[in-house]
C-alpha cells in the first residue's frame, strides 16, 4: 500500500519504498513528525523537540493536520506581530482607498489587478510544484528538498489576505458610484465622507489663494527693494530735479538707480546740470551711466543760458549732449527734412547769383554745411550737435 511521507507529504509511486523519493526521509520511521517544523519526534511525546510546539497524541490526527492547513496556523503564531501588521496595514488600505473613491478612478484599480495578479502567480506556482522545487535549489541554494508550497504557512497567509483584499476591493469599485462600500452600507459614513470631501476642496481653494497672494507679495517686496525705493530712502524726488541734485553731488550710486529705472526725462535740469549751466563740477563716470532713452523729449534736451566761454571740459560735456539727445532730435529733425531741403537750395541759389558781402557769404556758406549735416542722417546730426554745442548753440 502506498502511503505519503510523513515529513513532506509527498504521495509515493511505488509500493513497498521505504525512503520517500522527494526529501529521502524514512517512510517507517516512528514518531510523530512535527506540522510547524516538520522535526520527527518520538511517539507520544506531547511538544517538538526543536520548536515546542504542541504534538497532537493520535498520528493520525497529526497526518490529517499535515494535510490541513496546519501551516497557516503556525505561520501565525510565530509571526504574530508580522502577521498583524500586514493585516492591519492592508485593512487600512483598503478602508482608505474605499473612502476616497469617489475621488480616486485609476489607483483602486491598478491596486486590485495587482493583488488579483499575485494571487494567481501564487496559485500557478502551488499547481506546478517541480517549479518551486528548483526555485528553492538553484535560485535560494537551500540544500534542503522543498515542500509544496501550499503547506507552507507563509503562502497560505499570504493568498488569503491578497484574496480577502482583492474581494473588498472589488466590491469597493463596483459601489464607487454611491461612495464605497463603506460609505453605501452606512449613511453616518457617507455623511462623514461628504463634509470631509468638501472640506478638502475649500482647503484647496484656500491653498490657491494664498498662493497667489504669496505671488502678490514677492511682487510688493520686489518692488520696495527695487531703485525706486532706494532713491527714496536716500531722499531723492523721481524726476528730473532728483537726478539733477544726484549728478551736482557726484552720486555715483544714485545715478545709477536712476539708470536702472530708467526713468523719462522731462525737464531741463539734468542736461543743465551736465553741461555746467548749474555750476556743477564734470563727472564723466555719470553721464556714461546715463541711457539716450531717459532723455526722450525736446524738453529734456533744452540748454538755456548757454555760454561755451565759460565752461571746462566742454568737447567732454558735448559728446555726452550729442550722444544723450542725438536720438530724440534726429526724430524730431525727420518731420523738418523736406524745409531743410527747400531751405538749402534757397541759400544755394544766393550764394551763386546774389551779390553779397564776404561776411554774408561766409554766413550763407556756414548755414550751408549745418543743412547739409542735417539732412545726411545721425552721424551728420551728430556732427552739427557737436559743432553747435562748441560754439554755444549759436
């Protein structure tokens, strides 16, 4: 009669064998072997030599617990932290994604067909024992001829809680249409999902709107910190009377600001200031620091009181005039080109045919040469500017 090994529960193919032919233990051995550890104790003997365990008095009942599920509960009691933790952890879970399933579409799922997944992986692999065995030999190297798998305390625990979280969480999806399976078993829950759920949405408009006013607030600290808040802290007015006061004390650093402001001109004062018209002493440093578009109006470009003979460094003083205002009255001379024109011709036909003084004719041919620059673009522009400044804008 063919009997399977007490020690692995393998079934034996041939009768009268006396060694199972899987792990090699005796088929006539006496004893009790032991379900938790699989140690062969001696007959009668009421715990495992090598675990504890409690042995049951009857082999019989021992070979029936061996076919059982005795593992699961071994695994149990030996495990019992790991195992509570992972029971209490995969509880949590699924309660959590239950209660946001109205909000959650993509993640339950995933979830579940992974679990479902890895409960069929754990079934193929109990249906093909051979498979395990070699796992165990040539992956794990365990010297040890392995059981079948679903002997093993390890995977009956793990399959039935995958099973158990699999089966909730199924039921949970298929009711997410009503808030979970929770939340459409007990109306408190649902309530409770409803405020809790309307509370995260205002939380999160809350959180929006404090995040544009944190933007709004970046902007005003950026905008206090700037130059014009530097300018006001060193006690300078934002227009063309501040950065005349700037250029007359030589402060480099206000100068500066202004520049980065970039601020419209619209008086005469700094001009004024530049050329010495105030008495102010000359910097070239400042006017490099100065940009053609703070000075985009006529008005900006104005030199009353000018006097050329009483002024130093004024070849200095006018290229920074022609290089500051150039820009502006070349536009401005653009609108006049065509009486330019008529008026250059006019003095060109006196000077041919009219008989003039020498004086005169030196005075015609002067005209000449700044209608000529006029009209022969910027660099001609710059050429007249350059000369009327010289001679004191005469």
């Amino acid at each position: 009669m063919m009997a399977d090994c007490s020690h692995c529960g393998a079934p034996q193919k041939e009768a009268g064998a006396h060694f199972c032919d899987r792990c090699g233990f005796s088929l006539h051995a006496e004893g009790v072997v032991c379900s938790t550890c699989r140690t062969l104790n001696e007959a009668g003997a009421r715990f495992c030599k090598n675990c504890g365990a409690p042995q049951p008095s009857d082999p019989t009942d021992a070979a029936k617990k061996t076919k059982a599920f005795a593992g699961l509960y071994g695994f149990v009691r030996e495990h019992v932290s790991i195992a509570n933790g992972l029971i209490a952890f995969a509880g949590t879970s699924v309660s959590i994604l239950d209660f946001l399933s109205p909000r959650l579409a993509i993640l339950p799922a995933v979830i579940y067909a992974g679990t479902t997944l890895l409960v069929c992986l754990l079934v193929a692999a109990a249906l093909f024992p051979s498979f395990d065995a070699w796992i165990v030999r040539r992956l794990l190297r365990s010297p040890q001829p392995a059981r079948r798998i679903w002997r093993r305390g390890g995977w009956q625990f793990t399959v039935l809680l995958l099973t158990l979280v699999s089966g909730f969480g199924y039921a949970s999806l298929a009711k997410a249409s009503q808030g979970g399976l929770l939340a459409s078993s007990f109306p408190e829950v649902r309530l409770l999902q409803r405020q809790l759920l309307e509370l995260n949405k205002a939380i999160g408009t809350v959180q929006v709107g404090l995040h544009q006013a944190n933007k709004r607030l970046k902007i005003l600290v950026a905008a206090q910190q700037g130059p014009a808040y530097k300018l006001k802290l060193r006690g300078y007015k934002l227009d063309s009377t501040g950065l005349s006061q700037a250029i007359d004390a030589g402060d480099a650093k206000s100068v500066a600001l202004f520049a980065d402001l970039d601020m419209k001109i619209s008086g005469s004062e700094p001009m004024q200031a530049l050329l010495g018209l105030q008495g102010s002493t000359w910097n070239k440093g400042l006017a490099e620091m100065l940009k053609p578009s703070m000075f985009a109006s006529l008005a900006s470009c104005q030199t009353p009181g000018f006097d050329a003979t009483r002024i130093k460094d004024l070849d200095s003083r006018c290229e920074a005039f022609v290089r500051l205002c150039s820009p502006v009255l070349y536009q401005y001379s653009e609108t006049r080109q065509s009486s330019a024109m008529a008026d250059f011709k006019k003095l060109q036909e006196q000077l041919d045919t009219a008989d003039v003084s020498t004086s005169e004719r030196l005075e015609m041919k002067r005209q000449l040469r700044s209608l000529s620059d006029a009209m022969s673009g910027p660099d001609g522009l710059k050429r007249s500017l350059k000369k009327m400044c010289m001679s004191g804008f005469r």
